[in-house]
C-alpha cells in the first residue's frame, strides 16, 4: 500500500495575504490622508476667495477714481471754442426745475459765462420746454435783465417744439422771439394739482388719522376733505402769482401785445398765432437769427449738460433716494 509521501501533505499558508483585498486595503488613504486633503483643499478655495475679494475692492476703487477723473475734466462743461466773433447759445430744453438740467443754477451759469465772453456778439436762447416752477423762471428772467444791462448786450428766444408757461416766463426777457410757425406758445397762467382720495377711503372703511399742531397744517392733505377756506387761500395764492407772470409778460413785451380777452387765460397758441397776438416778433431759427439778425453766423453753445459721469454717479446714488422722495410727496405743485 503506498502512503502520501510528506512533501504532499497539506501545509498552512504562513505566507502575507497578497489577494485584491488585501491590494485594497494596501492602497486605500488613511483617515489621516482624507483630512489632510480635505484641509488642503478648503485653504485653496480660501484663498482663492481671497483673491477674488481684493480684486473686487482693486476695481470698485479703479471705478470710483475713474468716474471722479471724469467729473473733474468734465464737469458743466460749457464752449469747445470761443476763437473769432460768433454768436452764443444757451438751451433751455425740458422741465424747468431745481433739479433739472433746466435749474436757474445752470442756465444762469451759462448765461454768464457768454455774456462775459468778450468774443461773444449776442445770446439766443434756444428754447424748447412745456414749462415748470415760476419761481427757477423767475430767477433766469432777472439774471437775463440784469446781464443785458450790464454787458449791453442783445438776446433773442428762438422757439422750437414748444415755449410754453414758466418757458414763456424767460422768454420775454429777450429783445425779440422767433418761432416757427407749428410751434406751441403761451399758456400764460398758474396751475397748482393734486388728488383728494376721501371718496375712496370711505367706501372702502379707511378712517384718516391726522393730527396738527395749528388749525391749518393739514392744508391740501389728499386725504382729507378740502374746505371752503383752504380753497379760497389756494386760489388767492395762484391769482398772485398769476398777476407776477402778468406784469413780467406785458414788461417784457409792451406795446406789442394785442388787446384780446384770452391772452392771459392759459391758453396757447402756434406760433404764427403768437406773432400775431404779440407773443412773437417772427419766424425764424438759430441759425436764421445767427445769419441775419445777429450777423454773426458762428455758433458756439455754452449750454451746462450731465456728463455720463455724473448721470452714473445719479443713476446708482443720488437718484434713487429722489426717486424715493418723489413717491412719498404729497404736497402739490406749482406749475
């Protein structure tokens, strides 16, 4: 009988475990390695936050100095040139208001800067505006007057779209006015508006709750009813002022005004109507008035504009808070 011989006898592995577990186990990271990784990971996000950060801030500061340069170079900017003899204009387009391009602080700038410009021969007013506050009006119209008698110069209103209510107002402080014939001219009268939602309120069971220290702090409140005497006030307050738009028409124009009972109603006219109501001297544009009655045909605008700098710094600062102010606003005005 043969019997296994020893070497065929089965032995015990001693031998290291060298399966794909244990290749496994061999290569797996350690709780060490994954922490470390993951440190290393968030301290280069960290930074690069970091640096995207002072990027930001380098170019907020890069914009900001930018714009400042630009307001600085370009701020009211006036005439390119003033070489030879020529004729200056002035714009007074849109709104008349304290806060418009249109404000007496501008145009009245404006103004001086071409009166005192020895090059100058005579200003034209271009004007092309529905109207807007009395009171800016009333400024430019005294500024006119005061300039003319000082550097005896002449200045003639030259009408495009529309001169109508306060734009009337500065015209008359010219010599003479040119229109065109389609113009709109006039409206020589005072208007105070508003709302009153007291209707309103009571259909839908809104009580108003105001308290005053003097019986008439709440006057022209929308939401209150507007009583007899308040309306009396109102109303005396605008015929002042109509009269004050009154005397400044009939001293800037005089005896060219024709007698008729609408010319200081608030009505408006074209502007060959105007010419012959006397609210006008003829037809005629800038550069007609330029040519032939000022015999200096060179233009030089010495009108005050918004740069893009400044309409950037309005856009995101100052022009959100006024538009905030205007929607709260509730007392009327006057136009």
């Amino acid at each position: 009988m043969n019997t296994p011989s020893e070497d065929s006898t089965p032995k015990p592995n001693t031998s290291n475990n060298t399966g794909p577990a244990s290749a496994n186990n061999a290569t797996s990271p350690t709780w060490g390695q994954v922490t470390l990784e993951k440190w290393a990971f968030a301290a280069l996000e960290e930074q690069k936050h970091a640096r995207r950060w002072r990027t930001f801030v380098r170019m907020s500061w890069l914009v900001v100095l930018i714009v400042a340069g630009l307001i600085t170079l370009y701020k009211n900017t006036g005439p390119t040139t003033t070489n030879g003899v020529h004729t200056a204009v002035v714009e007074i387009k849109g709104e008349i208001s304290a806060d418009s391009d249109a404000s007496a602080e501008w145009i009245n700038q404006a103004l001086k800067d071409a009166f005192e410009d020895e090059n100058s021969k005579a200003i034209i007013l271009l004007i092309n505006s529905p109207g807007g506050s009395p009171v800016q009006a009333g400024m430019i119209n005294d500024e006119i007057k005061r300039l003319k008698a000082k550097h005896k110069k002449p200045v003639y209103a030259v009408v495009e779209e529309s001169c109508a209510s306060a734009a009337y107002y500065i015209a008359v402080a010219a010599d003479n006015i040119y229109v065109d014939k389609a113009s709109i001219v006039g409206s020589i009268g005072v208007l105070m508006d508003g709302f009153g939602f007291t209707g309103i309120m009571d259909k839908v069971g809104v009580e108003r709750r105001l308290l005053t220290a003097g019986e008439n702090k709440g006057f022209m409140d929308p939401f209150s009813p507007l009583s007899k005497t308040h309306k009396a006030f109102a109303q005396n307050m605008l015929e002042q002022i109509h009269q004050q738009f009154i005397g400044v028409v009939k001293e800037g124009r005089g005896d060219r005004l024709k007698d008729s009972p609408d010319l200081f109603s608030g009505l408006f006219w074209t502007g060959q109507q105007a010419i012959e109501m006397g609210l006008a001297d003829g037809l005629g544009s800038v550069d007609f008035v330029a040519r032939e009655i000022v015999k200096a045909e060179d233009l030089v605008d010495y009108t005050k504009r918004d740069n893009v700098a400044e309409r950037l710094a309005k856009r995101f600062g100052a022009a959100m808070g006024a538009g905030a102010v205007k929607a709260l606003k509730t007392w009327p005005e006057v136009h």
